[in-house]
C-alpha cells in the first residue's frame, strides 16, 4: 500500500475505466489517506474520518465500477448494497446492519482463501498420504515380520511415484469423507431477521454430529474432497476471523447505490416517513457504530462509504442533514460522450471488443473491427441514448449483442474462420431497429 499512490491508483483505474478524471482523485485520495491514518500515533488516528463520498451520475457511466476496481485493487473487503431495499426498523425488509454482515462475510472469505494457498503444498502432500492409505494401507509391525513392512514400503514409494506423475487418477479408491448429518433444508426465519436465521442455522449444524460416509470414487475426485478436509484440519478459523475483523474495521468499502432513492422531502405521510427513517438508520452505521455479527463485534467508524444515485428526480441535499455531514465529498460524473464510447470499446483491458474477439476465438474464429465500424457503433449507441433513456456504457452491450447476434448462432461454421465489420455491416444490421423507434425501444 506504501508504494500506491493517488497518481498510481488513478493510473491503474484508468485501465478499466475511461474518464472521470474528478472521482478517480476523489477515490484516489480517501484510499491513500486510510494508508496515512495508520502512520500517525494511536492518540490522534483515532479521530480522523475517512473520506466518505457520494458520486452524482445517471447509470452506466462507472461509479460502480470505481468503487469495484479500487477494492480490488488493494484487496480490500468490498460489498454493494442498494439503499432501496433497506426499510426501516418496523418495516418489513432488510435492517441495515445486514451490510456490515455481508462485508465481514467477505472478510473472512479472503483471508480464509489467503491462508489456503499458504497452506496448498502441505494440504497436497497430507492428500497423497492418505490416497495411498487407501490405495495400499500399511502394515502394523505387530501382526507382520520386519521384510513384509519393508516390501510394503517399497509398494508404497513406487504408487507414491506413479501417483505424482498422474497415472492413478482414474483408479477407483474407497474413501471415508466427513459428511454433515443436517439434512438438506432452509431455515425460515421472519424477514430482515438475517442473522438470526443465519445463527439458528449453524446452531443446529454444530449440535448434529458429522459422520463419516464411505463412497467409491476415481482418485481425481477424491482428492479434491480430501484435499478440502486437510486444508480445513490445517487453518486457524480463530486466527482467520481475528485478521478479518481488523481487516474489515481497517480496510473494509461499502458501496451504497441508489442512495438518491430514499432521499426526498418528508410530507408526514406515504413512502417519505419510511425514506427518512432508512436514513436514520444508516447514520449510527456511517458516522461510527459497532454491530454485532457471528463472528464478533466490528467498528464501523473507520470503514469507507461510496454512495452513489443518479439524483434526477431528488438532489443530495434532499438528504437529512445529519447523513449529508457524514458524505463530506461530491463528485458529479460526466456523462459520456461519442469519443468516450470509441475508448470504453477499444482501450480498457477488459473492453467489449476484445471479449466478444475472444468468446470468437473460442470458436476458431478471428473477429476484426474496422476503425469506421467503431466509430459507426459508438456513434448509433450515442444517439439511441439520447432519444431513449440514457443508460450510458449499457448501451454499448444492447448495441452490440444485436450485431454479433447472428454471427454468435450460426457458429461454429467450418467455412468461416474470420469475420470482419465494417462500417457498412453495422448500418445494414441495425439501421432498420434504429429508424423504427418503437422497436429500438424494445431490442435497444
């Protein structure tokens, strides 16, 4: 984290995003300033805030995407929540302390992941041991003579060889494998009452004893159930949830989306009373709360909250005014442009033309865009935007799932080992959906 600067972090997402050069930096600094906390004294790191932000922007245009990428880009606990289906307390819904569950949840699967590949090589070797237990079982020195011990052992070293080199993957072994004696079936609990179905759940899988099932399998299967067992046997879960709880405090993003839909004035009556009390709600959760989950209690004062809406029907200072203090930064993104669709087709790493190129190449087939057939796809996405809703970059998916549409059925074809789009290719398959705006609506 030392080394991720804001000018590198910006850099890095502008691998995977084009544009919004202002929520970049704005993102950019709140994750270096988490870094620049945990360099100042215990006294005083205590009391600086993270930089919550709200990003202002109709849909398609990143700001989910932002918030996804800078997550991933430090490895951080991340979760996205819609502020919509949150209700508050008295309502039937999800109550909002569920969002600080599902991102200890995700904690506690990263570290967990991070400790199975620590282990991977230890798990391996416990796995073939215990293959080759059933393969050829050793013998007790008591009930054999010291030769009949050594000649097992010989059996054992060469299965052991025979093993590594992948020549007994199709033998069938049996095999004891630890199987929960819970049968199948879902505890229903009262709705937004999650952790306490949760709870119930892993209460009464605790209290049924496992068993030991005897199956018949090929050695390829087995491993990897026994591969699981060993590696199980081998983490620390207290140590696992330990490091994911500071993780979580420390490094933990919830992205809010669609906060602009519980904001709105309060008239006393209608959804608005329930609107407002989501955002109270909220509050004790952003401005600093502990909550408690199954794997312990967790702090929320020092975990960063992206919130995001469109706001074209409310604004944020809709919002009460409590909950606007805790989003000290605003960052309005700009909607996209004709040359920004020509770069989110060509330049991210993961860009549509080069996924669609590789879902073609899985067929053997070379797909090749012209630069006029690109220029001609952003510019038909771009007006179809502006005379219908604008979904932004979503677009680009309608425009060009229509195009491929035919190509993709009629692969795999013997006689086509490339396909090439021009400029007029595109006007010939989408020219009659554009000029019929009741069916653009419908296929658009």
């Amino acid at each position: 984290m030392k080394e991720l600067t804001p000018r590198k972090i910006v850099r890095e997402l502008d691998k995977y995003i084009v544009g919004q050069t202002s929520a970049k930096k704005s993102v950019a600094i709140a994750l270096r300033n988490r870094w620049r906390r945990q360099q100042v004294d215990t006294p005083l790191r205590e009391e600086i805030n993270p930089n919550n932000i709200i990003l202002i922007g109709s849909t398609g245009v990143g700001k989910t995407e932002i918030s996804r990428r800078l997550a991933t880009l430090v490895n951080a606990p991340f979760v996205k929540v819609e502020a919509s289906k949150f209700t508050e307390v008295g309502y039937v819904g999800r109550d909002v302390e569920s969002m600080i569950r599902d991102l200890v949840g995700v904690a506690v699967k990263q570290v967990k992941s991070k400790h199975e590949k620590v282990m991977k090589k230890q798990a391996e070797k416990l796995t073939d041991e215990r293959i080759l237990d059933y393969l050829l079982p050793m013998i007790k020195t008591n009930d054999a003579d010291e030769n009949a011990v050594k000649r097992c052992e010989r059996t054992r070293g060469k299965l052991k060889i025979r093993l590594k080199n992948g020549k007994l993957e199709d033998r069938l072994i049996e095999i004891k494998a630890e199987v929960s004696s819970m049968p199948l079936m879902q505890v229903v609990g009262p709705l937004g009452m999650d952790e306490m179905t949760g709870n119930i759940q892993d209460m009464i899988s605790n209290i049924l004893p496992k068993k030991n099932k005897t199956q018949k399998m090929k050695v390829s299967s087995a491993r990897n159930l026994l591969m699981q067992e060993e590696t199980e046997k081998l983490i620390d879960i207290d140590e696992v949830v330990r490091t994911a709880l500071k993780n979580t405090e420390d490094n933990g993003i919830i992205f809010i989306d669609e906060i602009d839909k519980i904001a709105g004035s309060n008239t006393g009556s209608g959804p608005d009373v329930s609107r407002e009390g989501v955002q109270r709600d909220i509050l004790p959760i952003v401005e600093g709360s502990t909550v408690s989950t199954k794997y312990g209690q967790v702090k929320t004062d020092h975990i960063l909250f992206i919130s995001a809406g469109a706001f074209h029907i409310s604004k944020p200072s809709d919002l009460i005014p409590e909950l606007q203090g805790r989003f000290p930064i605003r960052v309005e993104m700009d909607n996209l442009s004709k040359v920004d669709f020509i770069k989110i087709l060509t330049k991210p790493r993961n860009a549509l033309i080069k996924q669609y190129q590789a879902l073609f190449q899985a067929e053997g087939v070379l797909l090749e865009f012209e630069k006029s057939a690109i220029s001609e796809i952003a510019k038909i996405a771009f007006e179809i935007n502006g005379k219908m809703e604008n979904i932004g970059a979503r677009r680009l998916h309608t425009v060009m799932t229509t195009l491929l549409e035919e190509y993709l059925f009629q692969l795999p074809d013997s006689k086509v080992n490339n396909v090439v789009i021009d400029r007029k290719t595109v006007q010939e398959k989408l020219e009659s959906i554009i000029s019929d705006e009741d069916l653009s609506r419908y296929i658009l």
